[in-house]
C-alpha cells in the first residue's frame, strides 16, 4: 500500500479506512501537500471495493489547526486567484461512500470546515470548533460561513465568524453540528466512528449511496424538488437485490445477508 508523509491510512475492519492526519508538530495544519495526500487516500478509499465507510480524524490534541498560515502568509491576490487556492478541498464532499469525521481537539478555520464537510460528525469533549480567520485578518475560505450557517443558523455562524470565538463540543451538540459528543477517554472517539463506519459498512451499498445522495439533497434543492428526488431513488432500490434480500430477511425473521447489489 501507499505511503504518505503527511497521513497514516490504516484498515481497523476490512470494510473501513480510517485516514489520521499525522503533522504532530503543526496541530495538523492543513498544507497544500498534505491536503493532495488526503485527496488521494480519500479517493483510493472511495474506489475500493472492499470499503464501505471512511473515518478520518487527527489526534487528540487537534483534529486539524486549520490551513497552514506559515504557507499562505505571503500569497499575493493572483496566486491564490490563479491557482484556485483551496478549491481542491472540496473533493471530499465528491466521495459516494459516507464519511466520518472524528474529531477532539482543535477543529479550527479550515479543520472546522473539513469536519463540516464529512457526512457525519463524532466529536470528543475536548474538541474545539471555531472559525478564528477574521483574527488573521481574513474569512473563512473553505466553506465555513456557509456550511456553519446551513448548520446553526444566521445568529449563531455570524458571531462566530465574527467574533472567531470557539465553540464547545457541548455547543456543536447543542447546535446540531456534531451528531454526538462521546464518552471521556484517549481514542474514544475514534473507536465509536469506527463502529459507526463498521455498521454502516454492513448495510447495502447502493442503499447507503442512495441514502447519502438524498440527505446531501436537501441543502441543494426546495422541498418539493428534493421529495420528488427521494421518491425517485426510493423507486430505484427496489431494482437492487438488496432490496429483495432486505425485505425477505425481515418477513423470514432472519438477518439479511446483503450483496451490495
Ligand atoms: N498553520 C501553521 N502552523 C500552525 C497552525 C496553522 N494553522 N496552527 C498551529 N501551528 C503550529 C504553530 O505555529 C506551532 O509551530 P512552532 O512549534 O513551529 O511554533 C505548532 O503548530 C504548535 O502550535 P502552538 O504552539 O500555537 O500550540 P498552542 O497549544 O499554544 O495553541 C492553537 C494551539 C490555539 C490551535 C494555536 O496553534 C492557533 O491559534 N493556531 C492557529 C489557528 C487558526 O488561526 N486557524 C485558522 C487558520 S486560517 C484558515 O484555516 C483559512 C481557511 O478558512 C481555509
């Protein structure tokens, strides 16, 4: 397998990659190539047959400080206009297979937006959320004023993004930014996403896709448009084997053997 400098890939199950952001001495700040690494362990991952789910986390201390200030510090406008800097970081949201982001410690600037655009947040107690850019003396540019906002509102992302206050991980629960706040403890939070990932991993693939596909939906499309798009993709899984298997297994009172097909 690959191996990266800025990155471990591992496989704590078969059907999951799990993707640690490995820059100790930065707090995992978020550089042009260690964000290429990631794009193609992501990808890599999202190809792989045997893959169902993906979890990427950092350490304890720092999911991720942000995009790494030392580097952009003397950019001039035409650089990061003419190469486009940070739109390469959206491959993520590209991915068909659902992503996991487990994260404790610092999640800021850029670390918060790459958590946000994951599928599903796990967060520690120790994580600390925020989008601390306006004290650089700029905004976030990876999708932070937006995606927070979809998230928590006008009130709430506009203090943040403000301010550049943190958040708490007991906030984001609040807020609707993390889908859960686990137990205390070293890799708590990465063992729960594993699971997570492990379970999720052993559902019908085509469904699981289908499932992502609707819910990313709703921030795009009006209501109408997006039950329609459900409807329809609801409509097509009853082409899948999985469906037949699902639904057999249920009335057979037995558990379903599914074939991702
Ligand atoms: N970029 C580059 N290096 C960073 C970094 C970053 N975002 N965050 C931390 N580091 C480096 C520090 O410079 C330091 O390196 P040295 O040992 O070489 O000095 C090392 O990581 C450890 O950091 P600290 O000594 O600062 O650790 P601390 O525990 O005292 O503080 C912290 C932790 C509060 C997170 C602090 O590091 C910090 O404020 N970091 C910057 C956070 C930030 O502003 N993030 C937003 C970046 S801009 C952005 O992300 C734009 C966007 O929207 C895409």
């Amino acid at each position: 397998s690959q191996t990266y400098q800025h990155i471990l890939t591992s496989r704590p199950d078969p059907s999951v990659t799990l993707i640690t952001l490995n820059r100790p001495k930065a707090l995992n700040a978020l550089s042009s190539p260690l964000f290429a690494e990631l794009n193609t362990a992501l990808l890599a991952a999202d190809e792989d047959p045997e893959v169902g789910a993906i979890v990427l986390t950092g350490s304890e201390k720092a999911f991720a400080a942000g995009a790494d200030i030392k580097e952009m510090k003397d950019k001039e406008y035409a650089d990061v206009y003419k190469g486009n800097f940070l739109a390469d970081w959206t491959r993520i949201t590209t991915l068909r297979k659902p992503v996991i982001a487990a994260v404790s410690g610092y999640a800021l600037g850029g670390g918060c937006e790459l958590a946000l655009m994951c599928d599903i947040i796990l967060a520690s107690p120790t994580a600390k959320f925020g989008q601390p850019e306006i004290n650089l003396g700029v905004i976030p540019g990876g999708g932070g004023s937006q995606r927070l906002t979809h998230a928590i509102g006008k009130s709430r992302a506009m203090e943040l993004v403000l301010t550049g206050r943190n958040f708490s991980a007991q906030e984001a629960e609040r807020w609707g930014v993390v889908s859960r706040v686990v137990g205390e403890g070293e890799g708590v939070v990465v063992k729960e996403a594993v699971e997570m990932a492990r379970l999720i991993a052993g559902k019908g693939r085509v469904a699981v896709m289908a499932g992502k596909e609707a819910v990313n939906a709703a921030y795009e499309l009006q209501l109408a448009e997006g039950l329609h798009f459900e409807r329809r993709l609801f409509h097509g899984l009853f082409a899948t084997k999985d469906q037949k298997e699902g639904m057999a297994a249920f009335a057979e009172k037995r558990k379903p053997a599914f074939t991702h097909s």
